[in-house]
C-alpha cells in the first residue's frame, strides 16, 4: 500500500494559463474525490468518481474545471485559464467502501 | 443539506493536559461523522470515525470521540497532550450515501511545553 500520490507538488502559474493535476490512488480503491482547500478553511468537495464514471460535481466546479479518471485508475483534473481566486491546495482522496476516504498530500496551487 | 460547526479555531494546552476539541452536526440523516488531522503542507489523516455503532469511538494516537445525538456532537478528546499532537483538526460529516464528506473550518491545536 503505497498511498494516494499527487503529482504535482507545488504549481506557480500565471493567470490564464491552463493548469493539470494528477492523483494515483490506492490501487484497489474504486471512489476517488477531488477537494479544495482555501486557507483557513476545511476541504471542500468538488467531484466523484466511482471507477471511470463521474457521479457528481460540485457548483464550486466552473466550466473551467474538468476531470477524469480513464481506465478507473489515476485522476486529473484541469482547470483552464487560471484566475488567481483558483489559488489553492487541491487534495485527492480514495477509498474501497466509501466510508474511509485516504487523502493525498495534495497539490499547492499558487496563481500570479 | 449536512454541515458541521467547530467551537474555536484555536485551541492551546499544556503538554499532558485534556484536549477537548468540540464539534456540533447538522444532518437531516443519521450520520456517519469522522475527524482528521492535517499536519503542515500535508494531506488529512483520518483519526476516528462514528458509523452508527458503538457511540464512544476509539481512533489512533490515543484519541477517542463520543457520539452524542440529543446534542448533535462529536467531541474529540485526549487525556493527555503531547507535543506531537499539535496540528489542525477537521471535524466531518457524511449522509452515508456515496460519502462526500462536508468538513468543518478546523481548529487548530497548539500544545505548550
């Protein structure tokens, strides 16, 4: 069990480019979640995948937002032309049985 | 619609001391309440989570949590701080269906020496 993974890290980007994130999570789990996380503030939901299909978004998931999960494996998520109220850490989680959600350590998004 | 109200954004005690960490529930379904820990530029961690069984629950790192329906809480208690349990913590609710989970704005723990 190698844990949920999320690539990148850290991301600095300049307003109106296009941003893409990965997450990989435990390989077994067929749900996984996007959440952002503001400072200060807790994670909140943005969408739901169980296996490759997108059960629900989010109103805070603009138009410029989108995600997949291809295959029901690793996730990503693409937010076009960045405005800096996208500023955010951007968290994935999975999980087997939809009760225990396993977080990633999330991606830092900074817009300048 | 489901939401959780955390008492204190922050919150300090001395090395060895109670923690109490308070958290109130709103849900128009029997919940399923959990809470987290996030440490700095880290991911969350689940402590404990309440799914309608025994309503004292047990989780890691020695906290422990009571269910408390007639006052809509979720306390989060540990009877002895120690400085490693100074972080942030997140009390969450789900309705139980698919499990998205809506957390509370957090509180952070600060543990004096």
């Amino acid at each position: 069990d190698t844990g949920v993974s999320q690539d990148p890290r850290h991301k600095i980007t300049k307003r109106g480019q296009n941003v893409t994130f990965r997450c990989d999570p435990i390989s077994e789990h067929n749900r996984l979640y996007w959440y952002r996380q503001t400072l200060g503030q807790g994670p909140e939901f943005l969408t739901y995948f169980q296996n490759e299909a997108q059960l629900e978004k989010s109103r805070l998931l603009s138009d410029r937002f989108s995600a997949e999960r291809p295959k029901g494996s690793f996730s990503t998520l693409e937010i076009q032309r960045t405005e800096q109220g996208d500023s955010a850490m951007y968290l994935c989680a999975s999980s087997l049985d939809g009760y225990e959600q396993y977080f990633g350590p999330g991606t830092r998004l900074t817009v300048t | 619609a489901q939401s959780v109200t955390q008492l204190g954004s922050h919150v300090s005690v001395s090395e060895g001391a109670l923690v109490l960490l308070r958290c109130n529930y709103s849900s128009s379904v029997p919940p399923y309440l959990f809470w987290y820990v996030q440490y700095p530029n880290q991911g969350l961690q689940l402590l404990l989570k309440y799914t309608s069984a025994a309503t004292l629950v047990k989780g890691i790192n020695g906290f422990e949590a009571e269910f408390k329906k007639s006052e809509t809480s979720f306390h989060l208690t540990k009877p002895s701080a120690h400085m490693s349990d100074a972080a942030e913590y997140f009390c969450a609710v789900s309705d139980g269906g698919y499990q998205k989970v809506t957390f509370g704005t957090g509180t952070k723990l600060q543990v004096i020496p």
